[in-house]
C-alpha cells in the first residue's frame, strides 16, 4: 500500500503549494520545462481541494511547507542551505521558516521521559513546566532537579515522530525519481542524492543521544575558549527521545533593547560571535551549523551561550587548510595563490586554466573589498566564489555550503549587534593565527608524526609482508603470463625508508 499513499501525498503536497502559491515559485527556482509544469499543474490545480490552506500571513513557500507537516518543515530548512540546488531566491525565503507548530500534552511528555528515564517524572524532577518552546520535531520543558535543585532544559521528541518521518520520506524519494525520470535537466541536481542527505540529517536529529554527543564534544572543545559557554549535558538523564541540559539563563541575542540596558557592549558581543565562529570552524574542524538569534543568549557577565545542537557542520583538516588558504589570500588579495590553492586541493579540474581563474577570481575580491565596511560579508564572498568555481567546473561540496550558510547567519547575529562591524579585520588575526599553526614547520613536524604513528601501528606486520612479497617475487607460479618488476617490494622498502627517516625528522625537530 506504500506506493498509493505515497502518490496521494505528493497530490496533496502539489494541490498545497498551488493553493499557497508556491508552485510557480518552486517551478522558476528548477527553471522547469514546460513538460514538467503540465505535470506539475495535473498534480495540483484540480486537487486544490486536498491541499492545506496554511497561514495567510507567511510567504508561499514556508506557508505551504509549514502546512504540510514536520518533516516538509525540515526539508525546507535544509534547502536553505542549499541555494546551488533551490536558487538564491528561494533559499532566502525559506531562510525565514520557522519549525514552531502546537506543543503536544503535558501528560505525553510525561509518559516519553518515563518510558525512557524508567524512572517516575516526579522522581527526577521537582518541578516541571509546561513548553516552553515547540519545534516540528521536539519540544523544550524548564524543570529543576530533585536532587540538586539545578534548573534544566528537557528535549522530548514528538509520540510518533519518527513514523510520520519515514512515511514523508518516502514520498520525497518517489518524487525525486519521478523528477529524475521526466526531467533529465534537473539530475545535475542530483535530487536522490538531495533526499539521502536531507534522510540522514534528520535521522540524527531523531536520535538524541546524537545531539547529546554532539554538544558533549563541542563543550570539549570549546571549554577554554573566553566568552564562551554552552549549557552542560546531563548524560544520565538523556536518551534516545529525551535530552536534559543544564538551562541557559541570559537575554535572546536578537533582543537589542534589552542588551543595551544590561549594559553590554554590542560591538564587542559582535565581534565575539563571528571570531568564535571562525575559530571553531578553522581550530576544531566542528561548527554550530545553526547559529541564528533564536539558539544564541547572552550571559548576565557578557558570555555569549549557544544552544541547539542538531544541526553540526564538520571540515576535515585538509579541507581546513584549504579553505583558510582561500580566505587568506583574500584578505591578502593575492588571487594568483587563491588559484593555485584550488588547483593544488583538486578543486578545479586541472585542464583549467589557472591565470584565467585566478582573473575570474579577481573580479569576486575586488568589488567586496572597494565595500564600505559594513557592507562587507564574507559569506558573499563564499557564495560568488562558488559561482565562479561551478563555471570552472568544480563539483559541489555540501561541508562548504552548510559553511557558507553559517557564515551568512553569523554574520546578520553580528550586523544585528553591531552593524558597523568589518568582517575582516575580525577575521584576519584568527585566520593568519591558524595559517601559522596549520602551515609551517611545527603542523609539518605534527603531520610527520602521525604518519609515523599510523606506519608504527603495522610494524608487527611488515616482516611477515615482506616475506610474503619475497615469495611472490622470487617463487612465482608456474607458467607466469609475464614477468613482473618487484614493485610491491620497492613500495614497501621505501615506505620503511621513509618511516624511518620521518621518525628520525620529528625527533630532531623535538629535541
């Protein structure tokens, strides 16, 4: 019965978004053929009737999306991330769509945390409030602890919620297929591939004790940071549907007014959110991926507190290297190195040219720079820097679009707070901080180290694989087809050489 109810529901989700006038606009952002508007049209001008009505007061896409349930509500979230796939147009507008629908009951609540704590609400908590916030997914209780009397945060997952997800998702996967089959022009677009990645990033968020590792390892590895704080994790009390954090007490980042008569100074608190940022995404390769006002608080003494943990952007140290390179000869306007840069990281096909790239490269810089500087962004610059890539031929790297996107956020978090602020002058001493302990003697002498530690670890081994190689060189089978040069032996030979000439570098650079 899965592909009949999956096919009403796509005749329900075409009837809304014609109902809510979101269907032209999602048409324009695929610049879809006239084939595939006829089918689009079939789906949803005669049924209108099916579809949902949704709020008046929204734009069409979120209005419809925000009608049809959770897991649209989601999808359209992480679409904004995505303007390579939806265009900038919609990406923005879907930017402003919110995950708050009606809180479910007190006594399901209640019944989630027991079932999963096996333990009596009343047990665990003196006091336990109504929500406190409601999202498509979960909703936040304020509760205080039993038996230490600390104030709390407890995130219980939605009766049903995974059901309702499953039984959506599998209505998108229908639809991108169908998208795949009657629109040959859209498969650059990769839609299966846009579905899987949607899949796997709400799939996180329906396990919490994702979410509750998540934020335990980036208390860890912002526990020195200055200014900085995130409410603790209460593993104890945390499972697969409920979540309890230590309760984030200060004044929402986006309510100016009341910054201001607290005393705190905006353009430091600006400042501080975009430096933390950067740090976090270039230091520990681990971001906030979703650090918008509504997940951000400031301290009574000026902290500035993140919470919110579902959604976390992760750069591999290579792919930080790379990216601080990039932004490095930005600010230093030296678009030739910015070039080679992506043509050294295999960015851009190597049959390009790269004093023609590093022109087009030019032509991004040079206007953001002649910007005043609070006109100045940085996630523009990501995003006609991925302009002028794809035309160069390079694929499309999601880790770098949930940056990009970050980066965009963090950047309004900041202008809000203090709207005269340069970017790069705020950037430039972390990104010149992580240049030089990234490239240089001291990451060469680390990255030696741990290749000789990796090669350490099969040391046991190497005698019985050269013996192994010896064999096969010089006993061979009977009847070769041909004689073969011993290369494995050579690899191998100089793979000790050099592990041994690695490990005599690094002592020498130690000592």
């Amino acid at each position: 019965m899965r592909g009949p109810h999956n096919i009403l529901r796509l005749i329900r989700t075409g009837a809304t978004l014609e109902r809510t006038g979101a269907m032209n606009l999602v048409l324009d952002a695929f610049n879809a053929p006239l084939g595939l508007r006829i089918v689009a049209k079939v789906l949803g001008w005669p049924f209108q009737w099916l579809g949902y009505k949704g709020d008046p007061s929204q734009p069409p896409a979120p209005r419809a999306l925000q009608a049809l349930g959770p897991a649209y509500i989601k999808f359209g979230q992480i679409l904004s991330t995505r303007p390579d796939v939806v265009g900038d147009e919609l990406a923005i507008q879907l930017r402003v769509l919110q995950d708050k629908l009606p809180p479910f009951s007190m006594r399901e609540a209640k019944r989630e945390i027991e079932k999963e704590l096996e333990r009596p609400v009343e047990a665990i908590f003196s006091e336990f409030s109504e929500p406190v916030a409601a999202a498509s997914l979960a909703q936040v209780h304020r509760a205080r602890l039993r038996d230490t009397g600390e104030e709390v945060a407890v995130k219980v997952l939605r009766p049903g919620i995974e059901r309702a997800f499953r039984r959506d998702v599998d209505a998108f996967y229908l639809a991108a297929r169908i998208v795949e089959l009657t629109a040959p022009f859209a498969r650059r677009l990769k839609p299966m591939d846009v579905i899987e990645h949607f899949e796997g990033v709400v799939e996180g968020e329906l396990d919490l004790r994702l979410e509750t590792s998540a934020a335990a390892e980036f208390a860890a590895n912002t526990a020195n940071d200055p200014g900085f704080k995130l409410p603790e994790v209460k593993w104890f009390l945390s499972s697969r549907r409920v979540m309890t954090q230590g309760w984030a007490e200060g004044i929402p980042a986006g309510d100016v007014p009341a910054i201001d008569a607290a005393g705190h100074d905006r353009k430091a608190l600006g400042e501080s959110v975009l430096r933390l940022f950067l740090l976090h995404a270039l230091r520990d390769g681990y971001f906030h991926g979703d650090m918008h006002h509504g997940n951000i608080k400031i301290a009574a003494n000026g902290d500035i507190i993140a919470y919110d943990f579902g959604i976390m952007g992760r750069l591999d140290e290579y792919t930080r290297r790379v990216y601080a390179e990039i932004l490095f000869g930005f600010i230093r306007k030296d678009y030739r190195r910015v070039a080679e840069v992506h043509f050294e990281a295999g960015y851009v096909p190597a049959d390009k040219d790269v004093d023609e790239f590093a022109r087009a490269l030019r032509s991004v810089g040079e206007p953001i720079f002649g910007m005043d500087a609070s006109q100045i962004s940085m996630g523009r610059l990501l995003n006609y820097l991925f302009e002028v890539t794809e035309t160069f031929g390079m694929e499309t790297r999601t880790e770098l679009i949930l940056l990009q996107r970050t980066m965009v956020v963090v950047e309004g978090v900041a202008r809000s707070l203090y709207p005269q602020i340069n970017i790069w002058e705020v950037a430039q001493p972390v990104v010149e901080d992580y240049i030089k302990e990234s490239i240089g003697p001291k990451a060469l002498a680390k990255d030696l180290a741990k290749t000789v530690r990796v090669l350490s670890r099969f040391g046991p081994k190497l005698p019985q694989m050269a013996e192994d190689l010896l064999i096969r060189t010089y006993n061979p089978p009977k009847d070769p087809p041909k004689p073969k040069t011993p290369w494995g032996l050579f690899l191998l030979t100089a793979a000790i050489g050099v592990a041994a000439g690695m490990g005599g570098a690094v002592l020498f650079s130690i000592l």
